[in-house]
C-alpha cells in the first residue's frame, strides 16, 4: 500500500502518516462518504469540510498503514488481498475528498484553507477513476506489483535461489565480469511478469488523474511543489546543468579505471558503461567500487563494513549507533515501540518486502523501519536516512493531519542523508569505531568514496521520473518500455545495459520505485537538498573545518535548527522552510559543487587528455 509515500500503488492520502518509502493510505469510512460540502459554498463551509476530513483521514490512514505493514511483512495472498481493500477504500476516498476540495476553487477561503484544499486535491499518488470496479482494479494490481517484487529472487543454473539482499551483497564486491553479468541477469527475471500490470496500472492512474483535471499522472506528480508543474520539470533540469560537469569528469575517471580493471574490450573508453561493473544492482550508486578507483596515496585507510565487524556491530547496534546520533542533536530517543514492532533483519520463513522504509502508524509515536539490514558501511547510511524519517515524522505529529508531512518530498528523503553526511572520521574515532583519523593528504579519497555515492546517485534519480513522465504522457508506449528506459540511462548516466535485452524484458519493474508506485524525483532533490542543508546547519554549530570534515555530532544550536523546519511539516510552501535553513528560497547545487570542489580540480587534472563523453 501506499501512502502518501510509500509504495505501491494506490494511494494515499494526504499527509497523513507516513513517509517515505513506506505505505499506508488513507481513509476510513469510504461506506458513508463524508458530504458534508454544503450546497452553499463559503469559507464556513470550507471549514466543515475540512474538520469532517480530517477526522476521515486519521482513521484511513491508520487502517491502511496497519494493513500495508503486515503485508509488507508477510506477503500472502490474503494479505494482499487485504492490503488492497484497506488501498482501494483510502483510494476512493481521497478521489472524493479531492473532487469535494476542487468544488471550492472559486470560494474565498483563508490562506491556511487554500492550502490544505489544494493539499486534497494533489495529493494521491495512484488516484482511481470514479468507478468502484476500476478503484478494485487498480488496488489489486498495486498489491500484485509490490508482491512480485517483494517475492523476487533467481535461482541459478546449478539450482540455487538467490535472494536480492544476496545478489546485492555480490554486485557490491565480485569484481568478475561474467558473474556480475549472471546477478545483474538474473535479478531482471522477476520483472517481465509486471509489464502487463504495469500498462494496465498507467491507464487507470492516468484516468483516475485525468478525473481530477490533470492532463495526464505525470503532471499530477509535478503539481506538488508549491509551483506550475512546468516550472518544476525546468527546475529540475536547472539543478542538473549545474552538477552535470562534475558528474561527467567522475565518469570519465571511472570509466578509465574499470577499463584497466576488466579490459578495454569490457569497458570501450568512448561508450557508455556497462551497468553491471559499478557495484550496484541498478547502477545507481558506485560507492562500492571505490577500492578499483581510489586515488594513489589519498586513501583513508579504513573500511566501515570491516570497522563495524571489528568493534562487533549487529543490526540493532547500528540502528542504537544511528538513533544516537540524532538525540546528540537533541531529539528525543526513539520509542520503546519502535525496537518491538520494527523489522531489521529478514525473516528465514517468509516473503517480506525488504526494500527499506520507515513508518508511521498513528500519527503519534507508533514508528517503526522496516528493513533486512546487512551489516555494511552501505547499510549504516541507510539506516540513518530511515530514522531520518522517523524523527521528521515526530518532529511534525502535532501540525494538522493536513500538514503531517515533509515541506516537499525531498526533504523527508534529505535529513537522514543528511545526519549521514556527518558520518565523518572525527565522528567515527569519537565514538570508537576507528582509532585514528585520517590526516589531510587523505581528503581526496574521502572525497571520492562520497561522490561515488552521492555525485554518481543524481542522474540516476533524475531518469527514473523521466521514464515515468514519459509512459504517462503516451510518449512512450509499451512496445517501447524498455528501450525508453535504456535510452534515458545512456543519456543521463552515461550507463548501458550490458548485453542485448529481450523483447519481454521490463527492466524498469526490477528496481523497486516502479512495481512500488513510489515516486522518484524525491530522491534527486534530496541529493542536492542535503548538501546545501549540511553547509547550513554545519555553519550554525560554528564548524571550522573544510566542509567535507564538518560533524554536527552533539551540537544541540544544529540540532534545533534542524528541528524548527521538522516541526513545521508541510503548514508552509516548502521555499518557507528551506529559507528558514539556508536563507534561500530556491533550491541550488552550488552547496554540492562547492563540497566536492577539490575532488573535481582533482578529476579534471587526471582526465586531461582523455576523450571524456559517451
Ligand atoms: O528508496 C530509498 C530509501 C527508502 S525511501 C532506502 N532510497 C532510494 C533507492 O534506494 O533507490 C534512498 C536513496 C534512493
Ligand atoms: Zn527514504
């Protein structure tokens, strides 16, 4: 299920709780619709509507959170089943909610009125066509995509199955080409099987859009910035002019690194990537080949994975490690509920979606992940960019139900990115998890560890809604899926399928947002939020040193800034709240390019000569 974040398809509704990768929907009582709009449409109207609403919305969103979360937790036919139902009633009644708001547009209302009304009217993500038979539909292939993913796995040819966390684990460290290619294979069998839903699912997404006066879902999905949906599409291009020469002398210099590594054969120095080499499933982020690409005598010196090992990290102490940083800042430490009901590692018996998320029952201190941790340095970021979410949705839970959620999506993605950035060698030897820090002529390979998470991340978060859009607007038809997706790939990464795909190959439905029905230009914004929110609040603690070093650790002035804009959940247009961080109202990439400045004069000195571009 879905929520307003989360995941799979249907719906959901307006803030309510949850957040981010994580699902649950909306609406309770979809049996006796809510007609409380008046025939006389005023402001007072408005106002009871609004009131009976919100108290709907409460009830759906914990009914559909509860049954999200068992069927996430334990896949089986009946539990999808339910998990449609619980989607398809929060669905249809946020379609209804979002007709009766659009019934006040041109009603005089307050500014607070305004917002919360447009709130109804934008905030589905998979809305329904007025049609009970359609909403059943639609509900039912949402549960049907998020099963399939969530049940994926690949047995080889010698017999044995592999789950995803297993494949994971060997595209981050195998460094054969052939068995990368077998992984990276064999993980895109699970997703033919979602085509059918998938087309299916975009015409009835598109209708129920359409219903609500958008031309088509994509440019619903762009409504939701506080700005015209054409704007937003301009913005994001902006932010990526900006990066896009960083990202593109990062690629030339691992490019030419796994050229030496797998042969230039493997790796043609003027083509795009092979998508298999890059140490993640789905190209997205290139952290863990940083031991074929780190720089000649600037290496820090340590593995995480190794030092989390050394000093006898299991799952819950990395989460206890993760949560302490954010009650240094001062915040309150997490509930006693969340170590009982959260999800940390997978279940030997039964099918989970092991996709990370965090959750919010009740609106109140009912918080949980849900995630099949692996003890890795990867997964320790993870981890804070999960309890990222949870401590925004404390942080919000007295504002409306209206305005229980993030200034605009990318934040909720941003903050725990953001804690992470603060991962840093002084904070690691602080609290014990390695002896000494790495000195100055290390920067460069701290530095590179981070842009090949962080810098190879961008293009990446930036094509996935590409496609989207695209298959929504009828661009892209579905003969033409896959090759669509391939091209986006070559065109912004710069990345390649690594052999010729099949004429049934959906290699979008292998990457968990798309069965999911979570949308992605959240994670985008996030990257370029989370710089300009670490120079910010790194400058409130009075941090001295070169930014990429800053830690706020135990700075309680960061920590109440960070706070301030929590607190304010979406009551504002989210330029409001980035003001009250950064001072500015519009987002800029300047903050990124600024951190990783000494890597790029870096970059471009050992690219010089080379034929860079694909
Ligand atoms: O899905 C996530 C989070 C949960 S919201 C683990 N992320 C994106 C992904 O894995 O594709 C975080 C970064 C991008
Ligand atoms: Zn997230």
């Amino acid at each position: 299920m879905q929520s307003t974040f989360k995941l799979t398809t249907a719906a959901i509704l307006v803030a309510a709780s949850l957040s981010t990768c994580n699902g649950d929907n909306t609406a309770k009582n979809a049996a006796k619709p809510a007609n409380v709009v008046s025939k006389a449409l005023t402001a007072q109207a408005a106002e009871k509507f609004l009131v009976a609403t919100e108290q709907e919305l409460v009830q759906l969103n914990l009914e559909g959170s509860r049954a999200a979360w068992i069927n996430s937790n334990f896949i089986t036919q009946d539990t999808s089943a339910l998990a449609a139902a619980a989607d398809q009633k929060s669905t249809e009644a946020g379609v209804r909610f979002a007709m009766q708001a659009a019934k006040f547009d041109s009603v005089e209302v307050s500014a607070d009125q305004r917002r919360k009304l447009n709130i109804l009217k934008q905030s589905l993500v998979m809305p329904a066509p007025q049609n009970s038979a359609k909403s059943a539909e639609l509900a039912k292939i949402g549960a049907e995509l998020n099963s399939l993913y969530g049940k994926g796995n690949y047995t080889t040819k010698s017999g044995e199955t592999l789950s995803l966390g297993e494949m994971t684990a060997t595209m981050a460290t195998s460094r054969d080409y052939d068995e990368l290619l077998a992984m990276w294979q064999g993980w895109r069998t699970i997703s033919p099987a979602m085509k059918p839903l998938y087309i299916r699912q975009a015409e009835l997404g598109n209708e129920g859009a359409q219903g609500l006066g958008y031309t088509d879902l994509g440019a619903m999905w762009r409504s939701n910035y506080d700005m015209p949906a054409d704007d937003f599409a301009k913005e994001l291009d902006r932010l990526w002019q900006q990066v896009k020469p960083l990202y593109d002398d990062l690629h030339c210099y691992v490019r030419t690194e796994l050229g030496k590594t797998y042969g230039e054969d493997k790796v043609p120095q003027d083509q795009p990537i092979p998508a298999h080499l890059l140490g993640n499933m789905w190209a997205q982020s290139w952290g863990n080949i940083y031991d074929l690409v780190a720089p000649e005598n600037a290496d820090p010196g340590y593995d995480l994975t190794k030092q989390l090992a050394a000093n006898n990290y299991n799952e819950i102490k990395m989460v206890k490690g993760a949560e302490s940083f954010f009650t240094s800042l001062g915040f309150e430490a997490l509930p006693a509920t969340f170590w009982q009901r959260s999800l940390f590692t997978k279940p030997a018996d039964r099918d989970v979606v092991c996709h990370a998320s965090a959750w919010d029952l009740d609106a109140k201190d009912d918080i949980r992940i849900k995630m099949c941790i692996q003890k890795t340095g990867e997964d320790f970021s993870v981890i804070h960019h999960e309890l990222g979410h949870n401590f925004y949705q404390r942080a919000y839970q007295n504002q409306p139900v209206y305005y229980q959620n993030s200034a605009n999506d990318g934040f909720h993605e941003a903050i725990g990115d953001r804690i992470a950035l603060s991962v840093t060698p002084k904070y690691l030897k602080e609290i014990g998890l390695i002896d000494t820090i790495p000195d100055e002529s290390k920067d460069i390979g701290l530095l590179m560890k981070m842009a090949l998470d962080k810098v190879a991340f961008i293009p990446f978060g930036l094509m996935v809604d590409q496609w989207r859009w695209k298959v929504y607007s009828g661009e892209v038809t579905p003969e033409n899926y896959n090759s669509a997706w391939w091209e986006l790939r070559e065109k912004y990464q710069g990345v390649t399928a690594p052999t010729a795909r099949n004429a049934n190959a959906f290699d979008p439905g292998a990457k968990y947002h798309v069965p999911g029905g979570v949308p992605y230009s959240r994670y985008f914004l996030a990257h370029i939020q989370q710089f300009e929110f670490h120079r910010a609040l790194c400058e409130i603690s009075g941090n001295t040193d070169p930014i990429h070093r800053c830690s706020i650790y135990n700075n309680k002035e960061a920590g109440a800034a960070l706070n301030t804009v929590l607190e304010m959940g979406s009551s504002q247009p989210w330029q409001a709240a980035y003001k009250v961080l950064t001072g500015n109202e519009q987002m800029d990439a300047t903050a990124i390019i600024d951190y990783f400045s000494p890597l790029h004069t870096w970059l471009k000195d050992k690219n010089q000569g080379k034929q860079c571009g694909f």
